[in-house]
C-alpha cells in the first residue's frame, strides 16, 4: 500500500510515499529555519507564506523521487494537529484538494502521536510491549504501545516540554533560535571533566525525576536556568567556557529526568522495548545515556532511535503512521485542529 502523507505543522513543508507503513520511496522537506532566526523564533504568518510557496513543490519532488504518479497511490495522509493554524491549514486543504481531485481515500494524523512511528521505517524488530517516548519543542509524553495499533497515554507535561527548556537555554546563552542543537555544540566542547560544575555554584533541578509518577514539568528548570545565567552575567563570568559547561549541566539535567522517567515507566510495565522520537531525540548524549542505561537494566531490553534526519518534522512518519493506525475519513469532514489532544488515542 504506497500512502502520500503531507505535514505542515510548524515551519517545515513536508511530503512522503511511504510503502506498507515501513518502506520510503521518497521524501521532500523545505525548512524555513534560516529565515526565523532573525526573529529569534517561529513567527507563524511567516512560515504560512512559505509553506504556501513550497507545498506544490515538495510534493513533486516526493513523487519524482517515488517514481510513482497519483495513480499508484493508495491513499493520502495529512497532518492535522497539533501546530500553527496557518500552517496546519496549507498541508490540509492541500490534501482534500488532492483526495477530492483523484478521488483518494484520505486519513487525519495526529503529529505528536506519529512521531512514534519513525521508528518503524526500515525498521528492526520492535517487541511488545514497549515504552514510547515522545520529546519535542512543544511536547514530552510517554505511551505504552501493546503492539504496532494499540496505544495508551501514561503521562507527559504538565507545563513546558524539554524541547522548550533547550530552546529557551539558546537564547538566554546568545545561541538565539539554534535551541538544542546549540546546547549540544556547546556542551561538546567541555573537554575537562575534571571541572565540576559544582565549582561555577551551579547545580540545577531534576524536576519530577522521584515523584513516582510518569510525568513531566520543565518550567521550574526554565527558571532556575535563568535565575543561575543571570547570577554568572552579574559576576561578570558569562564567557565561552562558563557558557559550556552551563550547557553541560543543562543538558545533563533535561537527559536526566526522561531517561529516568522512560525507565519507571520500562519498570511498572515490565515492557521489552524503548522507542524515542522527536526532535530532542537526536541529542546525543540522550541516546548515549539510554544506550548505557540499558545495559545497566537489562541488556535484552531493545532501544530504537530513529536516525537523526526522521527525528525531526517530516512527512514519512506521518505516512507509516497512517497505515499501522489510519482511519479514512471523508474529505469534507477533515480539519484543522491546532490543539489537537494527544492524550486520545
């Protein structure tokens, strides 16, 4: 079954034929990054207007790549929440101008719950049950996957993602919108770990990490984070190698508390995988913390991390998706909804 799946949640434009859930024929991406970073952000009129100018584009490219037409295609998918309106908007009626034209069955995806599902492309072999964490800017959930269809939220939240967490670091360090990758250079680059960070007065909060419960709060860390960069620029001590290993303690404290909450959850369900997903989940270090932690718990635990390029917005994971848990739905009956729950599945 070749699917076309279309994402346009934020500020990529996004196009895939994905077959049988796990096989990519072709995929297309246009970012409008670069151009928000003068902003210092995602401003959502601005990604709209790109997003209206790449979405004939990328799905081009996409079928180009395939080597297929509109006539191998089995059907479509459509991201349709959660994210910006606007954009969310260009993806959707995109789709049901396609569905309606060629007459395709089309299927809504919700974004954060396909996020899980870059890690059935080309995939290895995933046993159930399994423990899926889902880490991003704007989310950070866990689920429980009983097998490739079934789903149940355990917990996520309750504030700020850890994404957000990273991305609010950058731009209080002078990374602006660079966020976690920012975070990670700098980190990178604390060679001496002989230096502790204990020495510069910094030891930030692993919120919720003991609580005993399976969720989340990173607005607290978002505060001492602050609180702790405006004491270093008040002493005059905000240099490039403060600033490095201030983002090593950061990111230490935001890998800290999922790796350890994924781990409860791995526990209370005696599960016998790990899938993260997202854009955090190509921090390095956070999957060098789970890779060694699992070794620690239980070697036969199996971890699955997508590649890098899958971890971040795009349409394959939409696609596969779509066809382990789509439901076709009329077109006239999608549409778009920015807070999409992801709590209901």
């Amino acid at each position: 079954m070749n699917i076309l799946a279309i994402e346009s949640s934020c500020d990529e434009t996004a196009c895939a034929i994905v077959k049988d859930g796990v096989q990519i024929l072709g995929s297309a991406v246009a970012s409008s990054t670069a151009m928000h970073e003068k902003y210092g952000g995602i401003v959502p009129e601005v990604a709209a207007r790109e997003q209206l100018k790449c979405i004939i584009p990328v799905i081009t490219e996409a079928l180009e790549q395939s080597k297929l037409t509109f006539d191998s295609i089995d059907s479509l998918a459509v991201t349709v929440g959660p994210g910006l309106i606007g954009s969310l908007l260009i993806g959707v009626e995109t789709a049901k101008t396609i569905a309606l034209t060629k007459r395709l069955p089309i299927i809504p995806v919700n974004h954060v719950l396909a996020h899980m599902y870059a890690n059935f492309l080309n995939p290895q072999h995933i046993q159930f049950p399994a423990i899926s964490l889902v880490v991003s800017g704007g989310h950070t959930e866990l689920f429980l996957m009983t097998s490739a269809k079934n789903l149940t939220w355990l917990g996520g939240t309750l504030d700020d993602a850890a994404g957000e967490a990273f991305d609010k670091t950058a731009r209080l360090l002078g990374f602006g919108s660079r966020g976690g990758v920012a975070i990670q250079q700098a980190a990178s680059q604390l060679t001496d770990l002989r230096f502790k960070i204990k020495d510069l007065g910094i030891k930030l909060p692993r919120p919720m990490m003991h609580d005993k419960t399976l969720n989340f709060s990173f607005s607290g860390l978002k505060t001492a984070i602050l609180r702790e960069v405006n004491k270093l620029k008040e002493s005059n001590q905000l240099n490039t190698e403060t600033i490095n290993r201030f983002a090593y303690e950061v990111q230490e404290a935001i890998t800290d508390v999922l790796v350890s909450k994924t781990v409860d959850a791995v526990k209370l369900y005696d599960a016998k995988s790990i899938l993260v997903s997202g854009g955090v989940a190509a921090n390095l270090r956070l999957r060098e913390k789970f890779h060694t932690t699992l070794k620690t718990l239980n070697p036969n635990l199996s971890l699955h991390i997508p590649s890098v390029s899958l971890c971040t917005d795009n349409a394959a994971y939409i696609a596969s998706y779509a066809f382990f848990r789509g439901i076709p739905v009329d077109w006239k009956d999608i549409t778009a909804v920015p807070d999409l729950s992801v709590e209901d599945v």
